[in-house]
C-alpha cells in the first residue's frame, strides 16, 4: 500500500484548526468526523490529532504497538496532579511496577467478596427513596448512581461506613476532575493562572488528602482486614519485595475513587435513562430478575442467571461509553492504514465512535442489547467494543464492575420503576467520563407483583 502523508479531514479555521469545536464537544466533532472522512480522521491547529475509528487502528495502537503509544505527557501531568504516580497517572516502568502490585486485589475471586457489601449498600439507598418517595418529589439519578458508588467503593476499600467521608469527599472528587478536564482541553493551563478555580482545586485536592491519609496510616496500624486497602499494604513487588509507602496507597486508592466511581455512576446513570426509554427492555430486566431471584437479595452466584440485565449494561456502555476517549502520543514514525503518523502526533481512540462504526454494529444508534448474546458476539472484532479500553492497559477495575453493576440494577428492578420526566432533554457531557450534563430526574413507581 502507498502510504499518503495526511489523513483526510475537517479544513477548520486557518490559525486555529478544529480546536474549539473540539473544545465545545469533542464527542460531536469526532462522530461528525468520522462520518464524513473514513476511519482515519486529520484534525488540524495548533495541535495536530489524528483520530482512529476503525478497530484494527485501535487494536495497533492500544495492544499491539502500546509501547509506542504512551500517553501524551500533557494528559499523564494533568492526571498526575489528582492522584500523583499510582497506576492511572503512570507510565513505562513506575506503570508497571504499581500494575503488578494492586494486581492481585482485582483478581475476581477477591472480588467475589464484596457481592455482600455492594447488596447491603443498594438495599440502604433503596430503604432511603422508599421514604423520600411520599414526598411526590422526582429523584437526580445521576446524583444518586454517583453517591451509591462511592459509598460501595468506599466500602471496598476501607471495610467500614463512611457516610460522613463520603459527604466531603464526593464534592472533592467532582470538582478536581471538572478542573482537570478543563486543563486538559484549555491552550493555557488554568493551573498557572490565579483564580478562584485554582483555589478551589487545590482545596478539593486537600480534601482528599484528608480523608485518605488518615484512613491508610489507621487501616496500617490495625491490619488484620479483608478490604481492598489492606490488600496494597501487605502487597509486595515479587521482583524487589518493596511494598507500598503511605503516599503511594494514597495515589492508588485516590486513582480508584476517580476512576472507579465516575465509571459505575455514568454506566448506571445512563442504563436507568435507556431502560426508560424502552419499556420492552425494562419488562424483560423485570422478568428475568423475578425468575431468577424470586424477591430475595442477590448474590454473586446469581449473576450468570441475571445474563439479559447484563446485556443491558453492556449496551448502555456501547451507547455512552463511560470512558470515551483514549489519548496517545505517537513515540516514533509510524504508518497506520496507510497514512503516515509522525513521531509526536497524538492520536485519538473514541470509543463512542469505534461503538457506533457500521461495519461491526447494525443499527448503530438503536438501543439493542441482544447484540451481546454468545450468539451475535461471536466473530466480532475484539476491538469493536471497549468500555473498558484494551490491551495492557485496559481498565483493572472492569470486573470489579460489572460485579456490581448487575447487583445494583436487579435489586432496584425488584421494587422501583424509574421514569424520565416527561419532557426533560438529556445530553451527554464529554469531560473526563461521558455523563448527562445535567441533573437526570426520575419518578419512582413502586413495582408491584403482577405490574410491569
């Protein structure tokens, strides 16, 4: 194949390029892109992008040629900022070293025991909307999705309630990365600029700190628990048996509460919005949590039972991948279907577009969740879906999730509906993760035997 040098693309403006559409919704100016100019797409301005859509670019750049595609040092130091060296801000080695140490708290039959913690938090949550119901007041489920998965993350972590670390530190978190994402997409670093924004972030920044430390230096004193924390302090590195400092626990675990939250939240947030949109679907998760569960809490070993609920999940993700895009920096030349990509370039992953590329998803933009039945998967482009991103780096907490998640959702489909206000718009908000941008209002209906 002849390579050519410039991937096709928008013109954009003369100095500027595509940056403030970009800037203005990344998510719109990629679809649209991709749309209009293949798999393959050249952004142009100050900062040249080459966006990849189809997935055996994706797979080149995010398994089989990773180690040439580390992530732009713009993106790793703004990270870097909120959760130091631990293992979403690292890269090469340090990446390494904290990915072979919290390994092991990830593996799935670890994980198995927090089925427990994750019902008991769900059932409280659901105890706390049955007393608010008769208020005749519609629920933010965004706000709600995001407060019961810190509350489960929380409990992971640190085995104990933190009601009242929850209340400081879930303000903390949202405002670090609200700020973080405006870094990440400003020309200028508002970091290096004085305002109240500035010293709001830091503020939030010490919040965290806060409410973390002392909980680590605690949870070191005291031993003897099962929780994930305990975990990385009693790891040690199998090649130099270094175990972790305070400071890197503290990296590691703020990296989970940014991570791990905002990904279950938004995937549930959007899930309860698309059921509500498609009753059929809706009937269906009812149907089979009834038959399987038979009104009794469920347990990890019914997941396999809950399959449609979670086909469910899997197509909400496809539809609004939590995280959305993926960055690199091209480390030396390199050729990817036929165009060349010069060392530096940055190159772009969007899995809200690689979601909807028509040549692996009929009906794209139709909410379908049978396309993830054994049946219609198989032959699928392993890099065709990737809510979780791929290869090496592909996200440690996806099972940690999609333990959870089913959970959650079979025991709010045992005794609530959740209606979408009647006339409320919804739109996503591209930022660190793809959440609504705006409070998401529901009704709660009662689910009585018999109603659906």
């Amino acid at each position: 194949m002849t390579t050519v040098f410039v991937p096709p693309g928008p013109r954009g403006h003369p100095v500027l390029g595509s940056i403030r559409e970009i800037q203005r919704d990344n998510v719109s100016a990629f679809m649209h892109a991709f749309r209009h100019h293949g798999d393959i797409v050249n952004f142009r301005g100050p900062l040249r992008i080459n966006l990849l859509a189809h997935p055996d670019h994706v797979q080149h750049v995010l398994r089989d040629q990773h180690k040439h595609y580390p992530r732009p040092r713009k993106v790793q130091g703004c990270l870097s900022t909120i959760v130091g060296d631990g293992l979403v801000a690292a890269e090469g080695g340090s990446w390494l070293r904290s990915r072979r140490l919290t390994q092991p708290a990830f593996h799935r039959d670890i994980l198995r025991r927090f089925g427990e913690t994750f019902t008991r938090t769900t059932s409280e949550m659901l105890d706390d909307w049955e007393r608010r119901r008769g208020q005749g007041r519609p629920l933010d489920i965004k706000s709600e999705m995001m407060h019961l998965s810190l509350a489960n993350l929380a409990r992971a972590l640190f085995k104990s309630d933190l009601t009242d670390a929850i209340a400081r530190i879930e303000p903390a978190v949202q405002g670090a990365l609200s700020f973080t994402h405006r870094r990440m997409t400003s020309p200028v670093d508002p970091l290096r600029i004085p305002s109240k924004a500035r010293g709001r972030f830091r503020d939030a920044l010490g919040t965290i700190n806060s409410v973390l430390y002392p909980m680590i230096v605690a949870r070191r004193r005291e031993g003897g628990e099962d929780d994930l924390v305990s975990m990385l302090i009693d790891a040690k590195d199998p090649g130099s048996g270094e175990a972790f400092t305070d400071e890197q626990i503290r990296d590691e675990v703020s990296g989970f509460f940014v991570a791990g939250h905002e990904t279950v939240s938004t995937a549930l947030t959007w899930t309860w919005y698309l059921l509500s949109l498609n009753p059929e679907s809706r009937r269906r998760v009812q149907d089979e949590v009834d038959r399987t569960l038979s009104g009794r809490v469920p347990t990890v070993d019914d997941l396999p039972k809950l399959a449609y609920t979670t086909m469910v999940l899997q197509e909400a993700m496809r539809l609004y991948p939590p995280i959305f895009v993926y960055m690199r920096c091209a480390a030396r030349d390199d050729e990817i279907g036929g165009y060349r990509v010069p060392a530096g370039r940055w190159v772009v992953v969007c899995p809200y577009v690689t979601h909807r590329h028509p040549e692996f998803w009929d009906n794209p933009e139709g909410f379908e969740p049978e396309r993830f039945t054994l049946e219609s998967s198989e032959g699928r482009h392993r890099m065709a879906y990737l809510p979780f991103g791929a290869g090496p780096r592909k996200c440690i907490g996806d099972s940690f999730a999609m333990l959870q998640m089913p959970l959650v959702v079979a025991m709010v489909a045992q005794r609530f509906r959740l209606d979408l206000v009647e006339g409320q718009r919804v739109f996503p908000e591209p930022a660190i993760s793809l959440r609504p941008r705006d409070p998401m209002w529901m009704w709660l209906r009662p689910v009585e035997e018999g109603s659906r």
